[in-house]
C-alpha cells in the first residue's frame, strides 16, 4: 500500500477516548467488530441495517467526563463559582439519551418544541433545561415558562420582547440569557462558523446591542437576567479561541455590572469542543483541558478586575455524541470508475446515503468507513462509499482505503455519526429513518425504531 493510500486507510479500534471507534468496540481475531461485547453480524439479525448503533456505557462515560472536568476546573475551593454542563440536545436526543445525561449529571440544552418535550417525557428536571432559537414560536416560549425551564436564550431585541410580552400576560417572570456575538469565531465550514456578524444568531457586543439587551433586561419587572451566553462554532481545535471569547463577554458582563448595578450571574460558554472523524484529523483536546483553559481564564479575569468570579456552563454535544456512535450499512453495487486525470477510484454503495447523514453534502464534511463483518484482504483500493439517492453529491466517505476484496453483503461501519446522523436525517426519495440501537455489555436494543414506509404513508392525507 502506498503512504497516500495508508493516509485514508480508517484507524483500527484502540479503546482511546481520541480514536475515531467508541471505546467498547475491538475487532476479534476473526476480523469481525463486536461492539460492546456484541458481534456486528448478531447485531444486524435483530437490528437491520443501515443502523445507528450507540455505545451506551462509552457515551455516558463521555458525559460524565465532562462533568468531572469542569466541577473540578471551577471547584468553589479554587476561588471560582461553580459550573455546570448541560448536553446540547441537537447532536441527538431521545428520551433514554436525555435519561442517561440526567443520570450523570448533565442538564439538557433544547432548541425546540420537540426537543424540550422530549426532555421532560425524559424526567429530567425542568430546572435542568435551557430553550434555545433564534425564532422561537409563542408556544415554545409559553411551553418553556409554564415548564419554569432554568433559562430561556435570547438573541435579538425583537425575540426580546416576544418573550417579555408573554411573560407580562402570564404574570411571570421570564429567566433570560442573552447569546452576544463576540467577534471571536472559529471551528470548520463557514456555516458553523457562529460569532461573526453577518448571521442570524447574537446580539453584537461590537455594535453595542448586546449592551443594549441587557439594559432592557434590567429594567424590566417580567424579565430576570440569570446569564449571558456566547457560541463562536463548532468542531474547534484551538483552546485560545474560546479563551479570546470568554475574555470578551466577561468584559461586558464587568461593565454592566457596574454601570447598572445589577448582578450577572452566569456565563455559558457554548459548545462547539471537536472530535475526529478521520485518521487525519488531530486529537482534539481532552475535556480536562478545555476547563482548565476556561477556568484559568476566568480565574485571571477575576484578579485583574476585581469583579467576582461568575458560574461557568458549557454545551458539549458533539464530543458526547459523535464517538460513541458508528452508522452500519450493508453493502450494494460496486463500481470501478477510471478518472480524468489517472488512475481509478471504487464507488461503494450502501443501504443509505444522505439521508442518514447530510454532513458531507452539506459541509463537504469528511468521515472514514471500514468493513467490520469479517476479515479482509491485505490489499486495499482508494474507495468512495455512497449512498442509493439520485443525487451525486449523495456521498457518505468521499475517500478512504477499503480492501480490495470488498463484496455485496459486507456490512461497512462509518464511525463518528452521533452527532449529527439522526437528527439531521430526511426522509429523501421517501426512504425511511434508520433506527437508533444502544448497546451495552452485550445487549442491544432500540433507542430509537426505525421508520417503516407505512410510517410516511400515515402522514399523507390521501393515502
């Protein structure tokens, strides 16, 4: 194998948390993957395919790493306040997923109706949910107030008095935490981007409306503000990034504190910590390290200022969801395809495509695949894997080895699919939605049932 077929070969499974395979995957000696103790080919009898499969112990393990990290980063004893994380619900929610954040820990960030539905279908306590959007409907808003959630996020003057109008008519008092755009952005593809000024999202501190906000806020008697709130992306590498933000918005908070003379008792630093999706891809940092960043961060701040150190959240879903989560398909039609320029590339077609997994549509983004259900010959080819649309952009791994032997009915694991898989999948060319499996010690059963065509045929009024 050449050193440019070696780059796009995927990464063996190896128990590390910065592995692109959930921790409770291993590869048997008869080549085929068993994940938490289970053998794919026994998953696939009582799980068809194409599955999302979860490790259930590994992805709570991952909260709980989380949790660890920044309770003792911000440990009150170190002179800080105190933090919290709370799951961002959009990588992937369910009732037993939002079940096992609660269970370690975790609040649960919603940015819907259905969302925080699910949250509470979940038993996780209301005080332990956020309501999210840029656009929320009156009824999400009411849904959020009667619920008495911990805060709703806030990110524009018109949203602003949305909510304190419903809250005045109620006779409540709406907790509001407002999302500032600090001008620190980092992560990916632009569209993931989310601190610049140009997008929908955020209350521009540069510009003087996150001031202004906050001001309203203040002054309003149906209105408490518990918090502000900054996301600069998603999937970031860079430690400074965050740090560059926060510094920012706990700048605001130390003016306004003291011009206005209110309290401001929380910051919630977003989401957007990365994973690896390819054997390209750098280790992101460990949970530990992005809180010991933040709380030093927070820490100097304090002591240059004077101004008390705030409570610190966080909203990690990707980094919980993604790795602890592989799509299985079974392999279709293979096609050898010679190119322009030289050489030949494989196409393999799976049992889903964009339907199951936009990301790469959308954001040319690049995942890694292997054949789990047996054990492969030594030689590999460069490979395509897509899906059965009648698109052709409908790519699932636009490059990657695969064994050159490969065959219809391998079953092909694409790893690192948490988040966001399922909940950005589509009913596309009227496919159904795969099921979600969660597996542990060797027992498996769905999250998540899959969708069947009678499903989409129940919504349609003519049928």
């Amino acid at each position: 194998m050449s050193v440019e077929l070696e780059n796009v070969k995927c990464p063996e499974p190896d128990g590390s948390a910065g592995g692109v395979w959930p921790r409770g995957v291993e590869r048997g000696a008869d080549g085929e993957l068993r994940i938490a103790g289970l053998a794919a080919s026994e998953l696939v009898r009582d799980f068809p395919t194409s599955v999302f499969v979860i490790d259930e112990a590994d992805m709570r393990a991952r909260a709980a790493e989380w949790k660890a990290a920044m309770d003792e980063a911000f440990a009150e004893a170190a002179g800080l306040a105190g933090a919290s994380v709370f799951y961002a619900g959009k990588a992937f929610l369910s009732v037993g997923v939002a079940r096992w954040m609660s269970d370690e820990g975790l609040g649960i960030d919603t940015c819907s109706a259905g969302e925080l539905t699910t949250a509470l279908a979940a038993g996780v306590a209301p005080e332990k949910l956020g309501l999210h959007g840029n656009n929320k409907s009156v009824r999400e808003i009411t849904m959020a107030l009667d619920a008495g959630v911990a805060h709703l996020v806030v990110d524009s003057l018109a949203e602003l008095a949305l909510v304190e109008e419903i809250a005045r008519e109620r006779g409540a008092k709406a907790n509001i935490m407002l999302r500032v755009t600090t001008g620190v952005h980092a992560g990916g593809h632009e569209f993931i981007a989310t601190a610049h000024e140009d997008q929908k999202f955020g209350l521009s501190v540069t510009a003087g409306v996150a001031r202004e906000a906050i001001e309203k806020v203040v002054a309003s008697e149906h209105l408490e503000l518990v918090g502000l709130h900054s996301h600069i992306g998603s999937q970031i590498l860079n430690l400074d990034a965050f740090v560059q933000a926060l510094d920012v918005v706990l700048n605001l908070r130390g003016e306004a504190m003291k011009d206005l003379g209110c309290d401001i008792p929380e910051i919630d630093c977003g989401g957007g910590y990365a994973v690896r999706y390819t054997a390209l891809d750098d280790v992101p940092p460990a949970p530990r390290e992005y809180a010991t960043a933040l709380a030093a961060a927070v820490r100097g701040h304090a002591e240059r200022t004077g101004v008390p150190a705030p409570h610190i959240s966080i909203e990690p879903g990707r980094s919980i969801a993604a790795p602890a989560c592989m799509t299985i398909y079974t392999v279709g039609t293979i096609k050898d395809v010679q190119l322009e320029e030289g050489g030949q590339r494989r196409y393999v077609s799976v049992d889903g495509g964009m339907s199951d997994n936009i990301r790469p549509a959308l954001y040319d983004a690049q995942y890694t695949a292997s054949v789990i259900s047996r054990q492969a010959g030594d030689e590999s080819v460069r490979s395509r894997v897509v899906g059965k649309h009648c698109e052709s952009g409908d790519i699932v791994v636009h490059d990657v080895a695969l064994p050159a032997d490969i065959r219809a009915g391998d079953l092909l694991a694409v790893p690192v699919t948490g988040a966001y898989g399922r909940s950005m999948a589509s009913n596309y060319n009227m496919l159904t939605r795969p099921g979600v499996v969660a597996v542990r010690d060797g027992q498996a059963r769905y999250l998540v049932r899959p969708e069947t065509v009678e499903d989409l045929l129940n919504l349609d009024a003519d049928a």
